[in-house]
C-alpha cells in the first residue's frame, strides 16, 4: 500500500513540475529528451482538456462532439511528437532542437 502510495506521490510532481514548465527552447539534447518523455507521459491529457475548453467556449454538446474528436486527434499528435522527439533528441533535428510542436508541453499556453 505505502509503494503505491509513494509512486503516486512522485507522479504527481512530475506532473506538477511538467506542468510548471515556462515556454523555453531547447538547446541540448536533454532538455529535447525530457520534453519528448514529458509529452510521451501527459500526451493523453490532451482529451480531457480539449473536451472541456470546447464545452467552455462554446456548449457541452459542442465539446462532447468536437472537443471529444480534438482531443483524440491531439492526443495521438502529442504523444507521436514526443516519442519522436525521445528518439531523435541526440539529432538537432529540426534545427538548434526547437520543439516540433507548440505548446511544447501539454500544460503551456
């Protein structure tokens, strides 16, 4: 029970520090590493999000609909961008390691 526990606990910050992050670009292979795991491990986080900014800006049915098929859609973008990032981040490809999509991290705006 307390292995679970501290297991949650520590995805939990990573979340809170994943979501934390300011808008910065990377200039290293690491920092390209960590935001393709970091969008590998939130990519899903995509759904939710789009389902309820949808349902805010223009109606419930509205976000259930076209929030719902967004959110898959960014769900699968997301998360193929980051294990192309984590598979690539040695290369400084695209050029000086700038992130392949905007906003780099699932939480940035």
């Amino acid at each position: 029970m307390q292995k679970t526990v501290k297991i949650l606990f520590v995805f939990c910050v990573v979340i809170a520090m994943v979501g934390m992050a300011t808008q910065c670009y990377a200039q290293d292979p690491a920092k390209k590493l960590g935001r393709g795991l970091a969008n590998i491990l939130t990519g899903w986080v995509e759904l939710p999000k789009n389902i309820y900014e949808t349902s805010v800006e223009e109606n419930v049915l509205s976000g259930l609909t076209m929030g719902l098929a967004k959110g898959v859609g960014m769900t699968i973008v997301r998360t193929g961008a980051g294990i192309y990032e984590a598979v690539t981040f040695p290369f400084p490809i695209p050029e000086d390691y700038v992130p392949v999509l905007e906003p780099e991290f699932v939480f940035s705006e």
